[in-house]
C-alpha cells in the first residue's frame, strides 16, 4: 500500500520565488552515468534526489565528464589497473541551445550545457545541467577540459573549475534562472562567487569592488566543506592563479584573504563569500571551525537517499509495515516495531543476492549463514583498511570461534594515489596469506553505485576505521543502517551521532596507535558481535530493528535536505527580507 499524501512541498507554495543553483565537481545521477567519484558524487546525488522528492526549486550544475572517472581492474597481486569510462551525453540528456563563454589562461573558450530531469516520487523534475567544452570553435586542449573527473595535474583542475564555477555562474542567467542562493559543494566550484561578483560590478574593473558589492554576492552565497583532511582543499600557486585565471582577478583574491601560505585556498575563497556555512557532521562543524577559526562554520549531518539504497526485499517488507515511509523517512521510526520474523526473512534475501553476485564476479561460493563483515571504501591510507590485519592470528582465531568468518572489500585508489594504491595491495597479500576454510576474505574490484548497494544492504555488519578526525562523515554506514545492518565503527564522522552502543551497532574505542585500535575491534568481535549472531538470533533481528529506526529514520537525505532549505537556503530572517523584496517588485 503506498501513501496518498499530498507534497511536502511544493514549488508553487515555495516562501520565496526563484531557484537554488546547487553547484558539486561530481553528481551520481544515474548508474549508467559515470559521473562520479565516490562519496562526495553519491551524497550530490541523493540530495537532489530528496530536492526532487520534496518539491525543493532548485537547479544543478557540474561537468559532462565525457570519459568518467575510471574502470578499476585488480590482478592477483591487487595491481589496479584505470580504464576510461567513456559515454554519450545524448543517450541521457536533452542539449540546451543556451552558450556561455570563460577565459581560460586567456583563452575565450565556449561552454554548453545537456540537461538531465531528474523526477521526484510525485512529479517535481529537479533539472542537472552538465557542462560541456567539447564544443566546435574551441581548442583540442580546450574541448578536453570536461572529459575527465579528478584527471591531470592541478593546472587542469583550476581550469576546469573556472568553467564549472565562472561558466555555471554565467550559465544559471543563460538559461533564464533567477537564482535567490547558489549553493557550492565543497570549494571546487567557488570561482562561481568571482563571476557573480563581476555581474555585480557589470563587467567593471574587480579593483573598484566594494564592500557593499561583495556583501550583495555574500547574500546568496552558502557552501558545504567535506573534507578535515588538509589536502582535501584545492590549493593552486600564485604562478598558477596568474597564468590561468588571469592577473586582475589574482590581485583582488589576495587582497581579499583568500590565499594562505602563498597558495590560494578554495576553501577560503568560498567561505569569504558566503553567508552559511555547514561542515557535514557535528563533529566535522568542530574540525573546519578549528581549521578556519575566523568563520562561524555551522553543521547539517549528510544523510543518504531511502528508497535508493534500501534493498528490494527490505522495502516490500517496509511498504507492508510503515507504507508512509517513503513520503517522510521519520516514520522509519517505527522500524522499532517491526516482526522479527519479517526483518530476518528480508535481509536474507538481500544477502543471497549479495553472495550471487559475489559469485558471479570472482567464482567464489560463499555460505550465507556466516557472519559476514563489509568494507567499502574509496582506498585513502586514513581509512586504515588493513586495521583488521594488525594480527593476523587472532582475526583466524575469531573466525574459528564464530564457525566463519567471511569479509568482503571493495574500493578504487585515485590514478595518482600511489599509497592508495599500495594498499589495496596489502588488502589482497593478506587476503592469500590468511583466506582458509573458516576465514574468506574477499577484494572485489571497480566498486560503484550497483556493488556498493549491494554491500551496505548484503553483509552482516559494516566496518569503518578511519583514523580520527579525518572521517569528515561517512554515508555508506548510513546506507547500511537503512538496510537493518549495524556497524562496528570508530568513533569518527556521523558515528559519533548514531552510535548507541549495542543497540544500532559498537564503537572501536580510541586508542593511542593502531595497535591498541585494533585489539578493541577485536575485542568486541569475539565479546559482542560474534556471540550475539551465533547465540541469539531474536536479539539480533531486535538490534536490526533499532537500527533501521535509530538511525534509518535520521541519517537520510529527507531529513538533510529539510534542514538545509531551513537553516541554510531560506532561514526566517531571509525569507522575511525577501518577501519586503517581492512587494516592492510587484509594486
């Protein structure tokens, strides 16, 4: 049975007309599309997706990424080996007529855009506009400089974010939007703030800003930080700015602040701008507030889409027990009363189609009634994924208490992340060393949309182990808990928000070093997750319950995207300026 409730929200009834322009480097739109990275494209992804579920006016903008971010092939040693994931725009997307020009390195070069609709659970269409240089006229340098996500060196990274943030800028008027806040995820598009501050000044000299001209950008300007990891924010030399982005406009950032330690700071340069500013977990808000101490850097905990990344089996069984689920996510809630029976039978299910694919990728047959752990995750040397190697003999000890012990990896290293990539490597040396008849320890190659769902719904328990505070937030624990899976987790990211110890799954406790670290991620396997899956099943489903409703019910987009139209896109204060604005226009 499906709710027939009317939208949350509608644009119609929207407190003040015109759109959000939500502006990311990367957007998972759809699972054809390579389009995106990891998680940073996933949660672009799945607010838009809650945008167009809830009614939100808003537009998107980020790069056509003609040849994708890249096709991960492991050899038995874990070598990875990139391939180009090549597609075609038409097959997805409608090209706009609209045109837009930037200059790159003193270059005219022309931009287009395609738009993809993307249509929420009752009709709302949220329009993803990708921009594209592979356009007749331009260089065969230029024409390139959209094909690739994360590819080449920083020259070609600032060059593409003039066109993502200086070409969106000038595209959001090209296409007839009249835009109240333009929103920058993560500082890859913050050039857009130059550009709408030269459409202030109307083309005028940048030197004969004022700050009165800044502070009317500043008004519909708001940015989210993702990352507590320093090299995270995009830096780019003097040499660099000067060159690329132009003399004039590398003096006004400098007298602006926004270069530190000689470089310029995205990060600085979108904070500079904005009026909000939101890191993406409680504790994240504290790490950025340490790293910029003189901005007021507020928190909004990223959440995931609830109807993507639920298993088809745990949704029959939802629409069955909680039908208004899906029109508010908050009735998850009521997870907490769900038949024991029902959430068993559910997640077996999604474990066997887990294991079939399993199978069908490596040939190895999995026994579905062993324990089995999940790790994926992008392969960055802070997320620590050789944690539960740290002694090899007491992770087989485990494995033979509980009967089995089978545990599934799965992650891409940047082309260029060396370290990264060497630890894959180490991921599968141990994986031939330690795999036996009761420990199977599995790396599966080219994670991505479709495995990842696989794997947050599949396994038994999801493992996180990052090295604090790096974990800005984490999502794919947050897809798990949808799915009834609790995490074993340190203490990092939203875990710190979702963590009930025992009830929606167990911290790795802090430690002084890695060793300490992994003896209390031991310790809780062997003392109070291993004996709770072996000895007591009804508990078990019970601490599935709590975890779909604890934190199911909270760590969604719905919820997420809620609190930015609130807090950060229309908070009272603005709305009520605006809606003085709107009567003196009609007047």
């Amino acid at each position: 049975m499906q709710p027939t409730s009317s939208k949350p929200f509608s644009y119609e009834t929207f407190p003040i007309s015109g759109v959000v322009a939500y502006f990311s480097m990367e957007i998972a739109i759809n699972p054809a599309m390579p389009t995106y990275s990891g998680g940073l494209g996933i949660l672009a992804g799945d607010t838009l997706r809650s945008a167009a579920d809830l009614g939100v006016p808003l537009v998107a903008f980020t790069l056509v990424h003609r040849k994708g971010y890249f096709q991960q092939h492991l050899d038995v040693m874990g070598t990875q080996k990139e391939e180009v994931q090549p597609w075609d725009p038409t097959d997805f997307c409608t090209e706009e007529p609209a045109r837009v020009t930037v200059s790159v390195e003193g270059r005219t070069v022309t931009v287009r855009c395609w738009r993809y609709n993307l249509a929420g659970r009752y009709g709302h269409v949220v329009p993803i506009y990708l921009l594209d240089t592979d356009v007749d006229g331009n260089s065969g340098w230029d024409r390139g400089l959209t094909d690739h996500l994360y590819g080449g060196d920083t020259n070609y990274r600032l060059q593409q974010e003039i066109v993502l943030g200086m070409g969106g800028a000038r595209m959001v008027r090209a296409l007839g939007f009249r835009a109240n806040v333009y929103h920058m995820n993560e500082g890859h598009a913050a050039l857009l703030t130059l550009a709408l501050l030269e459409s202030q000044l109307g083309g005028g000299p940048l030197g004969e800003a004022t700050e009165t001209d800044m502070q009317q950008v500043r008004k519909r300007c708001v940015f989210t930080t993702h990352t507590p990891v320093p090299a995270g924010h995009d830096r780019f030399s003097t040499e660099q700015s000067i060159r690329i982005l132009g003399g004039d406009r590398t003096a006004r950032l400098e007298k602006l602040g926004c270069f530190r330690d000689g470089m310029l700071n995205m990060t600085l340069l979108a904070l500079r701008f904005s009026r909000y500013a939101n890191g993406v977990a409680m504790q994240h808000g504290k790490v950025s507030r340490e790293m910029f101490p003189e901005f007021a850097i507020d928190s909004i905990t990223n959440g995931v889409h609830a109807p993507t990344w639920t298993s088809a089996p745990i949704q029959q069984m939802l629409d069955e027990h909680i039908p208004a689920w899906r029109r508010d996510n908050l009735y998850l809630r009521n997870a907490i009363d769900l038949p024991e029976k029902a959430i068993i039978q559910a997640h077996a299910r999604t474990k066997e189609a887990l294991l079939a694919d399993v199978a069908a990728r490596t040939g190895l047959v999995l026994n579905p009634k062993v324990l089995t752990l999940g790790f994926a995750r992008r392969a960055a040397t802070y997320k620590r994924a050789t944690l539960l190697f740290t002694d090899p003999q007491r992770l087989v000890e485990i494995a033979t208490a509980a009967g089995g012990l089978q545990i599934l990896y799965a992650g891409k290293a940047h082309p260029q992340d060396e370290p990264g990539k060497a630890l894959i490597q180490k991921v599968v040396e141990e994986a031939a060393k330690l795999s036996n008849d009761v420990l199977r320890i599995v790396y599966l190659e080219n994670h991505a949309w479709d495995l990842g769902a696989l794997l947050t719904s599949g396994v038994d328990v999801w493992v996180n182990t990052p090295k604090r505070p790096y974990e800005a937030s984490g999502t794919s624990g947050m897809k798990a808990a949808l799915n009834g899976v609790p995490s074993l987790s340190i203490l990092d990211g939203w875990w710190i928000e979702g963590c009930i110890e025992g009830f929606t799954g167990w911290a790795i406790e802090d430690g002084a070093n890695d060793v300490e670290e992994a003896t209390s991620l031991y310790k809780k396997l062997e003392t109070a997750v291993v004996p709770l899956f072996l000895q007591q099943p009804e508990n078990w489903a019970h601490l599935m319950r709590n975890t779909i409703a604890f934190n199911g019910s909270y760590f969604n987009t719905n919820r997420m995207v809620k609190q930015y139209t609130r807090n950060s896109y229309y908070p009272v204060k603005l709305i009520e300026q605006a809606k003085v604005q709107e009567v003196a226009y009609a007047g």
